[in-house]
C-alpha cells in the first residue's frame, strides 16, 4: 500500500510517501510496524493524538481496517481561518 506523510510528519520521517509491504489489519497496527522501523518513525508516530489520518483520501479513524485500502496519509490536524 501507498503510505503519504504530510507537514511535520513528512519532515520527521524524510520521504513524501512510500509503498509499504504490511500485514497490518488496522491502521494502529500499522502505526506499530513502522514505529518499530527506525527512531524516526517512532518519533513522528510518538503522539498519534497530534495526528489525522485519511486511508484513501477519506478521514478515518485510527482503529479503522486496512482491508482494501490502497493509501494511507498521515497528516496534523487542520487548522482555519
């Protein structure tokens, strides 16, 4: 699956995007095996409440299944104005 990072967490990790082999079920799990890759990782994923996340292109929660899903993007949580 297609992996994007954006703003911060794009900076922490350093790539835009990646295709990531997993056998996650849920986004959580997910979150888990990347953390466990390297410190980078782990520190962009160190605090998931600071965190957004839309599995193809729609929001979603962090709890959500990964069965079918072909992108997961990581994003801080929006700001108007």
């Amino acid at each position: 699956m297609n992996v994007v990072y954006f703003a911060w967490v794009r900076e922490r990790i350093g790539l835009p995007q990646e295709t990531v082999e997993t056998d996650a079920l849920t986004v959580n799990d997910l979150i888990a095996e990347l953390s466990k890759r390297e410190d980078r990782y782990a520190a962009a994923f160190a605090d998931i409440s600071a965190l957004r996340v839309a599995l193809d292109q729609e929001l979603s929660d962090f709890d959500a299944s990964l069965h079918g899903v072909r992108e997961v993007a990581f994003f801080p949580p929006m700001t108007g104005g």
